[in-house]
C-alpha cells in the first residue's frame, strides 16, 4: 500500500494521528488540501474560485467537499507527487461518497483506508476543550457522518477501524504502518457498526470498544 486516507467526524482525532505518523516516519505527508472559503488555514492552501474552476477544468480535482461554508478539494499532483519521491501520502476524507470518488479517480494508488471514530459526547467535549467556536456544526457533522456510515454502502470499505477515545496517537499511528506493511483484509459492516456502537438512529453508544478486523 502506497498512501493513506483517514475517515471520521470532527475530533475523531485525522490531524493528531496524522502528525503521530509523520512525528514516527519522515516518509509519511499530509496531502495539504485546497481550500476556497474562510476560517483555519493548516494544511490548506487557499484558492480562488477563479484558481478552483481552473484545476476543475484541466481534471487536477479528484474530489471536493462543501463544508462549513467553504469548498475543500484534493489536487491529483499533491497524491501522485509525494509517491514518486518515495513518500506516503495522507489525506482525509469526510464522507462515504466522496471516499468512493476518491478511490475510483486514483485506481493506480494502493490506498490503507482508515476510519476514526469517537462517541458523539466525545466529539462534544473535544470540542470545547480545543476551543472551537462552532461546536455545534461540529456535532450536526458527527450526526451527518454517523448517518452517513450506517446509511451507505460500507462493504469491503476500511481496513482498519479504529475508536480513538480509547487508543493513543502513537498506539494508532502503529497499528496504521503496520498495516500499511501487512494488507490486512477489510473490516465487514458488523464489525465496523460494532466497533463503532452506532444504533438504526445513528447515535453512538458511550461504551468502550477495541479495534477489530473481519
């Protein structure tokens, strides 16, 4: 497997596992994402909706995401780039649909599809902790994401699953390169729905639970 892509709600901790890999492996890099709209700028590069339409229009985009206000993309060079210098990139991906885009517009790329996740009182009090301003877009987002796992087809989809309120970074960041190394098979829908504790209304359970695979 030649990149990774991270899956989850907000706080389910994309950029703290990131920052682990690349802390434990100079070989791992964060895809920095496009970014047309306003609000935090790490790992973003800002365009124009000039600039966007440009990329869209010479097939760069492989896929985008309207969030929050803005429009989020991926730029087919900032995946292909990083591979051909040895590198393993990351990026992050926040629904089912644009995880499908993703995978199909790069068939040449061996991706480890990771899901995190957090309970969506976890996601609330991460929330606050780090200081968000708009905590409760943060939880319609959970509530999106949620219903978007158990409403869409998730088959075969992740490799790993893995709860974040319950394993550390540096923990997860381990089992993430050691499964780039091993393939591992992907996780079935009833594992990954009872990992993540979620109910046909979409709601996570507060109860622990471990990391498993098909």
């Amino acid at each position: 497997m030649s990149a990774v892509v991270l899956y989850g709600p907000p706080t389910a901790g994309k950029d703290t596992v990131t920052a682990a890999l690349c802390s434990a492996d100079p070989r791992f890099q964060l895809v920095t994402k496009l970014k047309n709209g306003t609000g935090r700028s790490d790992g973003y590069r800002f365009v124009t909706a000039e600039e966007l339409e440009d990329l869209r229009r010479r097939g760069r985009i492989v896929v985008e995401t309207p969030r929050y206000g803005n429009i989020y993309a991926v730029d087919h060079l900032s995946l292909t780039q990083p591979q051909e210098q040895g590198m393993v990139p990351i990026t992050h991906i926040g629904n089912v649909t644009d995880m499908r885009t993703l995978l199909n517009r790069t068939r040449a790329t061996s991706w480890l599809r990771v899901l995190l996740w957090v309970p969506r009182n976890v996601c609330k009090e991460r929330s606050g902790e780090r200081g968000d301003t708009d905590t409760p877009k943060r939880l319609a987002a959970w509530d999106e994401t949620a219903q978007d796992v158990l409403g869409s087809d998730v088959r075969d989809l992740f490799d790993l699953v893995v709860r974040t309120d319950r394993t550390d970074p540096v923990t997860v960041a381990k089992q993430i390169a050691y499964a780039l190394v091993e393939s591992p098979d992907p996780v079935s829908r009833d594992d990954l729905l009872a990992v993540l504790r979620l109910d046909p209304g979409g709601r996570g359970s507060h109860q622990s639970a471990s990391m498993r695979r098909a």
